[in-house]
C-alpha cells in the first residue's frame, strides 16, 4: 500500500485476492483522495475497523466486497462514507 500512497490520483483499484491486507492497508485505501471505485475479492480479512479506514476516502462512490464475513453492525461503518452509493 505504500507504492499508492504515493499515487492519490488512482481513481479505480481492484485488488484480486485481498487476504493479506490489514487494518493499516485499509485506511492507506482510505487516504486516497481521488479513489472513486473500489473493489475487493477474498477480503477475508475485513472487519469493521477495516471498513471505517476505507469509509475515509472522500470521494469514493462504489465498493465492491468479495468474501469479508461483515454482519451489519461493520457495515455501519460505512455511513461515514459521504459519497458512497
């Protein structure tokens, strides 16, 4: 993740097998500015936490999520999202 922080103009990621990342991944996601879409296969990983760091990016507007074991409670944390659709 740190090869992207150094890129904030990336629009669209799709990471194919998401297993390995980590909380800290998932908020360097969320501090890219310019990340609109975003789609994530084998999030096995993914919690909560994880989807508060991603709710950061302030202007993404999709996010696909592939195998994260998220109940509704995580999910919350996607209203801080302010453009998620």
């Amino acid at each position: 993740m740190e090869l992207l922080a150094a890129h904030p103009q990336v629009e669209a990621l799709h990471v194919w097998d998401a297993t390995a990342l980590t909380r800290a991944d998932y908020e360097a996601l969320g501090r890219l500015r310019g990340l609109r879409a975003l789609t994530l296969l084998g999030a096995a990983g993914l919690d909560g936490s994880g989807l508060a760091g991603l709710a950061l990016a302030p202007h993404l507007e999709r996010l696909q999520i592939d195998g994260a074991p998220c109940d509704a409670a995580d999910l919350a944390n996607l209203a801080l999202a302010p453009r998620l659709r």
